[in-house]
C-alpha cells in the first residue's frame, strides 16, 4: 500500500482560483487542478492507492467552512482513499472546543501552517492547540522550514519546531519538509527527534511556472538516505505536497534513492497505515 501523508485539494468551486493564485504568488507549477478528482487522477497515474489532505486555515472565520468540506471529503470515500485531516487557526476563539469537536467527527488530525497562518510555531497559542490536540490524541501536521510564499520568515524554523517539541513532546506531530524545507542543515537537528517527518518536496522541490527549476536547494539521494536513517526510518512519511509537485516524480525519487527494501515498505506505506490506525 502507497500512502501520500502530504497533499492538498480545494472544494470543486474554489479549486481554479485557488491553485491558479497560489501558483502565481509564489510563481510555482501545479501538477493537478486541484480537485479531489484531480488528485485521484493523479493517484491513479502514480500507483498511490490513498492520500492525506491537509487543508490550511487562513483566516479563522473559514475554520467551520473548511471543516465542514472536509468532513464531507472524509463521508465521501469512508476512510478509503482520500482521508482529509482538519483546519484550525491559531486565533480561533475556543480552540479546545473546535479540536474536540473535530475529533468527536472522527478526524485523524489537523494542519497547522505558521507562515500561512502568521503565528509562530512556538507561540503559546499554537502551543496551546498542540498541547489539546496531544490530549486527543491526534495528529498534527505541520509546516516546517521555509516557504517560497514568504521568503526570509522564520516562523517554522527548525529552532522554533525545537522549542514546541520540548514544550509538547507528542509523538502524532508530523512535521513536513524533512523537518525543515530548504534548512537541511538545521533540520538536521531535528533528525531523531520522537515525531514523524515527511518527505514532501525535499528531493523534488516544486517548479516555476515557466519549468525552470526553483531556487530552493534539493536534497540529493545520499543526503535524504542519511536523514531517513539519522531520523528513524519507522518515522518517515512518503508525502508529495500535491498539487505542488508530481506524485509520480516524488515517489520515483523516493525509490530511486537507495533506502533498503524494508525502509521503502515503511516509509511508502507501512508508517502511514500504522499511524492512521489500518494495521499494526
Ligand atoms: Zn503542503
């Protein structure tokens, strides 16, 4: 079983304004349109038989929208295929409320994105959300290193993720980007720490519009190998952060990279369905 731990899709009518504006703020290529069909398209093409969503709350009067479509995502394929996780914002008033509402839906976990979000990752109201969503035992994905959208902003750095883990230590928390997307060197930091990584754009990074590759420093095959091993390959994540990469092309890198058969069963599939409660 190949599992995406990392993607993103939008509600049918938002979908081609949404992907369209995201590619042109940050001038990167989409490789779907953004639809959940087009992300089984995708799948389909790929070999990839089920996908995370991870939708970002930006501003908190879209948290009960958001939620509301990705509950009906999650209804949709009954736990097969597309398994949408949750939004929340940092500013959401009653967050232990909403988390607890969240869970008792039946959702696995929640995405929070700091740069999106404009809160740091280790400011006490993400602490806060971390800290409940631990006590509910879900979940929580997490943006982690740079972001083209907002270069230069540090608020998911790796010395901040540090400073949550060591406030929250909570073994659910995935943290994206191998830890820290185009910080490899202070990602390294984080390498073996007790939370999940994934492997979203680290050796693929996205594309500008126009082909050219983007200005973010890929990691090569030996150095990925080496962060999956310093990490623990039982806590790596296949992700591909579609639509802002090709799922074909990540998995393709991931294969290719020189981990052993048994760290590719784990880190493709195994991981993913243990975490989500499938096997194991
Ligand atoms: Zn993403």
């Amino acid at each position: 079983m190949i599992i995406d731990f990392h993607t993103h899709t939008f509600p049918d009518a938002l979908a081609p304004r949404a992907v369209a504006g995201m590619a042109a703020a940050a001038d990167m290529m989409n490789y779907s349109d953004g639809t959940a069909s087009g992300l089984l398209a995708s799948m389909a093409r790929s070999g990839i038989d089920a996908a995370v969503l991870a939708p970002v709350v930006t501003k908190p009067r879209q948290t009960e929208d958001i939620n509301r479509a990705a509950a009906a995502v999650n209804a949709a394929f009954q736990g097969r295929g597309l398994i949408s996780l949750a939004g929340i914002h940092p500013d959401t008033e009653s967050p232990e409320k909403v988390l607890k509402s969240l869970a008792a839906q039946g959702f696995f976990g929640i995405k929070l994105h700091p740069l999106f979000q404009g809160v740091p990752i280790d400011d006490e109201r993400n602490v806060r959300i971390v800290e409940y969503a631990a006590s509910l035992d879900m979940i929580v994905l997490i943006h982690a290193g740079a972001d083209p959208n907002y270069p230069g902003l540090d608020y998911a750095s790796p010395r901040r993720l540090l400073a949550l883990l060591e406030r929250v230590p909570h073994r659910k928390i995935i943290l994206a980007h191998m830890a820290g997307f185009d910080n490899w060197d202070e990602a390294a930091a984080l390498w073996g720490a007790p939370c999940y990584i994934d492997t979203a754009v680290a050796m693929g990074p996205w594309r500008r519009r126009n082909g050219q590759p983007s200005p973010a420093a890929p990691m090569d095959s030996a150095g990925f190998v080496r962060a999956v091993r310093a990490h623990g390959a039982e806590r790596v994540l296949f992700g591909s952060d579609s639509p802002w990469s090709d799922q074909g092309e990540a998995l393709s890198a991931v294969r290719a990279s020189g981990l052993t058969g048994g760290e590719l069963s784990a880190v493709l599939g195994g991981n993913g369905a243990k975490l989500l409660g499938w096997e194991g």
